[in-house]
C-alpha cells in the first residue's frame, strides 16, 4: 500500500536527525496520505541506560520524538532547506510501556497545514497496542 519503503539512510536525506537522535528505521508516505514509521528498540540506546536500571522502558518523550520523526514524513517536501521543530504538543496519552525487543509503529495523518505550520495526529503502537497518541504541531524554520 506504500509508494515507497525508506531505509535509515534514505531517511536521512529527509530528516535532520543524525546518531543517536535518527529514531526510525523504516518510514514510508502511504498512498492514502497517510506516514508509517518503524523503529525497532535493541535495548543498548542512551535513554535506556538510566531508565530505569534493571528495569529498561522507552520514555515519553522519545516515544513522542518517533512519533514526530514518522510524522515529517507528511511534510517531507516541506522540509529541504529547513528544520522541523516542535510548535506543540496536544493530548498526549501513554497506555503501556515500551521495552528492548519491540518495535513500535507509527501512523500518522496530517490534520491541517498552513504556510510551514502542520497539525498532525498520531499513534504509536507494539504489536497492534497503542503505547502513545496525540496531536503534535510542527513549523518547518529556513
């Protein structure tokens, strides 16, 4: 159903986000308009070393950053020459936790746009759970 599956590489010919920070794996802009992302959690990443010890769970806010990261997949023409920052963050709910060995995948649709500021909505889920949802406003800076 997708036009096209990007590779981590490819992805970073769109995204700005480089080490540590480059949070998909796979991404594709699906022939409903809508994005899909994929990240698999190997469980060695820097936001798992402290969170929590003996007990590793992806936070919130990272699951928040895959989301948007999925979600510049809506603007990605909007993107060249600019930087997709956080306008804000709307209704945001967590419902499980996310561990090393899942993969969490993204949907995301565009809610509105105007200029280079996107509403978008999105959900994050692991194996068809949703683990986070919301409303997240992006402005693309030149």
């Amino acid at each position: 159903m997708s036009t096209e599956r990007l590779d981590r590489e490819q992805i970073a010919q769109i995204l700005p986000h480089r080490d540590d920070m480059a949070l998909l794996d796979e991404a594709a802009l699906l022939e409903d308009g809508t994005a899909e992302g994929v990240y698999h959690v190997r469980g060695d990443e820097f936001f798992l070393r402290g969170h929590f010890p003996g007990n590793p769970v992806v936070p919130g806010v990272i699951q928040c950053e895959i989301i948007a990261q999925a979600s510049c997949m809506l603007m990605k023409d909007a993107i060249p020459g600019g930087t997709p920052y956080y306008a804000g963050i709307n209704s945001v709910r967590f419902r499980r936790p996310v561990r090393p060995g899942d993969t969490i995948t993204v949907h995301s649709q565009l809610v509105r746009s105007k200029g280079t500021l996107f509403v978008v909505k999105g959900e994050a889920t692991v194996d068809g759970a949703v683990c986070a949802s919301g409303e997240f406003m992006f402005m693309i800076a030149k």
